[in-house]
C-alpha cells in the first residue's frame, strides 16, 4: 500500500478527519496557512505542492503555466482558454465554479438543507430580510470545491453585480464530515453574499461565497480589497460591475463552497444532482 493510500485511508476515518480539521485553533491555522502559502521560495514551493499531490488528485494539465512562484499561485492558477466551454443559451444559468454539487433544489418556505437532516435558514445565512422574501420557496445548489479544483468563479450569466455583503464569522471545515455534525455550518463561516441581476430578465441571483479551515479569502476582480479574517468593513459595499456570461468574477484565494441562490420559477436542470461534479460554464438551472 502506498503512502498516499494509507494518508487517504486515515483522513476517511470519520472521527479522525473531523478531530484533524476542526479541533485546532482554527482562525489560527487560517492566517497561518494564508502566510505560509505565498512564500515565494523554491524549495518551501516544491516540498509544499509535492505534500498537497499527497492529499489531493492535482492535475495542472489545464493550467495556463505550471511554473509557479508558490503554492498560492498554483492554488488560484487560471486555466487555458477554451478549457471551460460556456454553454451560451440565453435560458440557462450556467455554473459559476468547478465543483461537487451538495445539497440543492427547492427552499421550503426559507428553510434548506447543508445536508440530509441538517436544515438551516436563509435568514441566518444571509441576514437580509429582503433577500429571504425574494428567495422564499426560490432554488438552491451547494457547490463544493475541493482543494485541487480549479477556484475562480465566474458570472452565470450576462449580469450586473450590485452588492456585496460580508459577514465575519467562523472558519469550520466545509466537507461533508463536517457538514454532518455541525448545525448551521454554513451560518457559523465568514461568508460573502453577491448580488447580481440578470440582464436578460432582471431577476436577482445570489452567489454565496463561504469560507472555510485554511481557506478564508476571496478576491473579486471589482473590489479593490481583500475579503479575508483581517476585513472589517464597511460590511455592506455597493457595486456596480457588469459581466458577460463566463466571464472570470474572482477566485478563492484558497477555496471552499459557493452557494447558488434563484428566485421561485427557476429549475434545476436534471443532470444537477447531488454528488455529481459540475464543471464552470455547465448548466445549472433553467431560466424562466
């Protein structure tokens, strides 16, 4: 058995898992890691990414260069052009990210799942009484990145960012382990909520960006800050940043989970199913 089978094997025991990413100083461990990423030095940089193939299925073939001054810069890499065909009908909302679909569908009232058996509410997540009327009974999909995954996000579709709302919070791991003992995960994490309006229909579409253990920084291409543990305000900014469809938004500066956010009328199309991987520019919904 190999090194990388046996680490594989250990990090799937469920209580070992959760007793590794989560029962350390957490925020801690985040600004530790956020330093340590960005040493540009060849020998930290080379034993750094051979330690992340270790834990991870990393493949750079897709990479626009594979030469990197550190792991951070391997990390928030940008692909080749045309790697991620953009499926361009104007009808459909498209993925803003490479992922594993997690839980989606329909929000009962204001309550949705993180996980079988594990409901929060949009209230708690977002904190804007407007926003939970609008997305009352609207369409969800939790979308996971994991950590060799590509991390920029991109616009579902034409559309106009109007807000961005950050909200301080904690930094628990975001795996389905995690997922799975922890009540209002998603409504305990730093978390930024992106407001954008569809230029074709003007309905409001919400991207949720949420931290996680090692990974709480999000750059926005239209946000001349860092949204990261060290942000403190304003909380609410306003924006006023156009996209087209596909078009690069910004990138985890490490990675985590995006949750997608559509009003009542919307659908899931049907190959967006829990546990499926969904790559950017892929259908996601169906626009109505």
């Amino acid at each position: 058995m190999t090194i990388r089978s046996l680490i594989a094997k250990a990090v799937q025991q469920e209580d070992l898992n959760f007793l590794l990413t989560n029962r350390i100083p957490r925020r801690l461990a985040t600004k530790f890691m956020g330093w340590f990423s960005q040493i540009e030095q060849p020998f930290v940089r080379d034993v750094s990414i051979a330690v992340w193939r270790l834990f991870s299925d990393l493949d750079l073939s897709e990479a626009k260069k594979t030469q990197f001054r550190s792991m951070h810069e391997c990390f928030i890499r940008e692909l080749k052009d045309g790697a991620r065909p953009i499926a361009m009908d104007p009808a459909v909302l498209v993925s803003p990210c490479d992922a594993i679909v997690g839980a989606c569908g329909t929000i009962k009232g204001t309550e949705l799942m993180q996980i079988k058996g594990f409901p929060y509410s949009l209230q708690d997540l977002l904190g804007d009484s407007d926003l939970v009327n609008l997305y009352r009974n609207g369409r969800y999909v939790t979308l996971r990145l994991t950590s060799s995954m590509y991390h920029h996000f991109h616009a579902p579709h034409d559309c106009r960012v109007e807000q961005v709302t950050y909200i301080s919070g904690d930094t628990w791991n975001v795996n389905p382990i995690a997922l799975k003992r922890v009540e209002k995960l998603f409504c305990k994490n730093e978390r930024a909520v992106i407001r954008t309006r569809l230029d074709i229909t003007g309905h409001s579409i919400a991207l949720v960006p949420v931290a996680a253990i090692l990974v709480a920084s999000i750059r926005l291409r239209f946000l001349d800050i860092l949204l990261n543990l060290g942000y403190r305000g304003p909380n609410v900014i306003a924006c006023d940043a156009s996209f087209r469809k596909g078009e690069d938004m910004g990138w985890f500066q490490h990675g985590s989970t995006i949750i997608v956010f559509a009003p009542d009328g919307f659908t899931l199309c049907e190959s967006v199913q829990e546990g499926t991987v969904i790559r950017v520019g892929q259908a996601l919904m169906q626009v109505p």
